[in-house]
C-alpha cells in the first residue's frame, strides 16, 4: 500500500500544488483591492465570484479545459464533514486527486479529518485558521498562502464568513469520500446534497477515467 501510495500514485499526477500556488497568486495580483488616487487610497470591494470564475479559467488555461470543469453556479454543493460546512464545485476528480474550490458564505469550523492523501489549500479570498491539539496559536492563512495537510495528520480549522480555497488532494481519494457522505446520514438528512455529490464525483471520476486515462 505504502509502495503504491509513494510510487504509483504520483505517476497519475497532473496537477503540482505549487503550480496552483503560483496560479492563484497571479490571478490575486490582478485584484489588488488598494488603488491610490492624489493623496488618499481607495479600498475597492472584491467581486468574489468574479475572482473564483477567474483562478477557474486560470486553471483551464494552464491544464487544459478537459482536466477542469466549468464553472456552474448550480454545480456548487454543501458539504458537511468533521463538524463543519461548506460549499464546494468540483473542478477535477479522479481516483488519485482532486481540485476544488471551497469555501463558506457564513463562516465555518470543524475537523479536518485524518486521510491517505495530502492536502493543500490555498487561500483565494478571507482567511483560514488551523491548529494541531498541542497548539496553543493558531496558524494563519492568507490569501495566496497555501495549508498543507499532511497524510495521516488531522486538525482543527476553521473560516470567516466570505473565505474561499482553491483545495488540491492527491493520494486514495476514494477513502476521503465516507468523511464527506456520514454526516448526511447522522445529522442533516439533506440526501438531494449527497445524490448530487455523489453524481457529479463518480460522473468526473468517469470521465478521467474513460476518457482522459488518468486515475
């Protein structure tokens, strides 16, 4: 399992979590909320779905459109997990890795989970906080700056209201799916969320798969 996870796995690899670093950090300089006029500064407020459409087609651009998904407002989901909600669209989802973006409206805090795979969240827009059960400060993320997770470690999170993550997961994604399907049946009975989740998983999964020949 070990020589798989570390071996095999990355060959199936396509996305770099640096590379996603560096692309949502290009997408942000175009945002830059200060602008000077004379003597004083202006702070213009950030159109947010405008700047998440933008690290989308960044991403496209760079992949190529067969390996990310549009953006459809109604593909975005909640996801409930380890305590806290969200909402998410998916991007990219194969058996090896996937690529989100997620996010809350209203603010969020829960548990990361503990995976076989390794996470990297880069902030595009708010904050994120986390700690592990030693810490006695909290660790800050900031737009730009991406959180990795590592395999088999766990936090607690949590995120303002308006904070927004490209999220990148690469190891056994299939295993990381019972974390984001429990809660539905121990607590929010939505079951049109976890059909949705559900589909629109196993249909990208499908089509990286059949289509594009990558796991």
């Amino acid at each position: 399992m070990d020589w798989a996870f570390y071996v095999w796995l990355p060959t199936n690899y396509i996305f770099d979590p640096q590379t996603l670093n560096e692309i949502v950090n290009g997408v942000l300089m175009k945002y830059n909320n200060v602008e000077t006029m004379g003597n004083s500064t202006v702070t213009n407020e950030i159109n947010v779905e405008n700047l998440l459409r933008d690290v989308r087609d960044a991403l496209a651009s760079h992949y190529g459109e067969e390996y990310i998904n549009p953006y459809v407002e109604e593909d975005w989901v909640f996801n409930n997990a380890g305590g806290a909600m969200g909402q998410m669209l998916i991007l990219h989802a194969s058996i090896s890795e996937y690529v989100i973006l997620f996010g809350t409206a209203v603010g969020t805090e829960g548990h990361t989970g503990v995976h076989y795979a390794d996470d990297y969240f880069t902030i595009i827009h708010g904050i994120q906080t986390a700690a592990y059960p030693f810490a006695t400060k909290p660790e800050v993320y900031k737009p730009g700056m991406t959180h990795h997770l590592k395999s088999g470690y766990a936090k607690q999170y949590s995120m303002p209201s308006g904070s927004f993550a490209l999220e990148l997961a690469q190891g056994w994604i299939p295993c990381m799916l019972p974390f984001g399907f429990l809660d539905t049946f121990s607590s929010t009975l939505d079951l049109y969320t976890l059909y949705r989740t559900v589909y629109l998983t196993a249909k990208d999964m499908g089509k990286n798969l059949l289509v594009n020949r990558k796991f």
